[in-house]
C-alpha cells in the first residue's frame, strides 16, 4: 500500500462517508422535513419526528450525529449552510425556467443542489460533496422526491407550513436516495 492510499484509508476512518443532507422548505422559509439520508435510520428519523426535529437531527441542540462509520457529522453546520443558500435559490429561481435549478450555492466542498416544486412555492435543497454526484443523479433524486409529494401536497388536509412526519414518506426518501445515490 503507497502511502497515498494509507492517507486515503485514514481519512475514510475519520470522515463520514459522504454529505447527503434533503431539506424541503415551504412558504416563509418553513422547514417541512429534513433527513440526513447518508446516516440516518429509520429509528433516528421517528425520534426526530415525535420531538419536532430538535434533538437528532442536532437544528435545535447544535449537536452533532453519529455518521454509519463513527465519525461525528456537523448537522448545525449542515442546516446552517442550506438555510444560506435560500437566498441564492429565490435569485436562481427566476433565472431558470426549469424546476431544478442545479447547484445554486457552494462552501468548502459542499455544494447545494435546489429544486423548486411549481405554483406552491416548496423549495427542495440537497447539500452533498462536491463531485461525488452527477447533476443527472441529482435531477433524478429530486424528481423521485416530488412523486412522493403529490399525494401529500395534494390532501386537502396538508398544511403549506406544517412539518411533514410521515413515515412512510421518509422511507419512500430513503429508498429513492438508496435507488439513485446507493446509500
């Protein structure tokens, strides 16, 4: 083994795997669901929806959750980064005519993807590694996720500003993630 390749080992045991971080945002910049799809389980998910997304998602506490390997992910950091990029998205969305909007906003080596769902003003944001997905796996996630939102957007019961702590949601999120980016 070069030492090239031992350096590389190592920072795979310190560092997640990969940034993989889905935040829909609805009117007034209301977040509506948020799931770190490269560390989160399903157990994870239902603890976040049962408290309002405070304690495991770290939004609330600051705190930071356990990646699949160990290693601590920043999740502040995270929703911090895609909470500024809401700005970029608003200016991008009236340049492009397209719903996805591809990468709108970039700090370090994250960069954030946006997706605009027409006529309700719901923005989907992916913060993921730079250069690790293609605009087409991208382009594909969003476009799975917006089939899982029609019914939901489209029940009269559905609140534009009300958090969406569906389960069968999350793990429709989850599968489409799995299916495009083989998390």
């Amino acid at each position: 083994m070069t030492s090239q390749q031992a350096s590389a080992a190592a920072g795979l045991a310190t560092h997640p795997r990969s940034v993989l971080q889905f935040v829909l945002v609805g009117k007034n910049d209301t977040p509506l669901f948020d799931a770190d799809l490269a560390s989160m389980s399903p157990a994870d998910y239902l603890r976040q929806a049962g408290d309002g997304g405070a304690s495991s998602s770290g939004a609330g506490d600051g705190a930071a959750s356990q990646g699949q390997n160990g290693a601590q992910r920043p999740q502040y950091l995270y929703h911090f980064i895609l909470h500024a990029a809401l700005d970029a998205v608003d200016d991008a969305e009236w340049t492009q005519k397209n719903a996805y909007l591809g990468t709108v906003d970039r700090f370090n080596n994250l960069n954030v993807a946006a997706y605009i769902l027409p006529g309700n003003r719901m923005r989907l944001l992916l913060l993921h590694d730079g250069g690790k997905f293609s605009d087409e796996l991208i382009k594909m996630f969003f476009r799975g996720v917006h089939q899982l939102l029609v019914p939901i957007v489209c029940n009269p019961f559905f609140l534009g500003s009300a958090r969406i702590t569906d389960v069968e949601f999350y793990e429709g999120v989850r599968t489409v993630a799995k299916a495009v980016f083989g998390v």
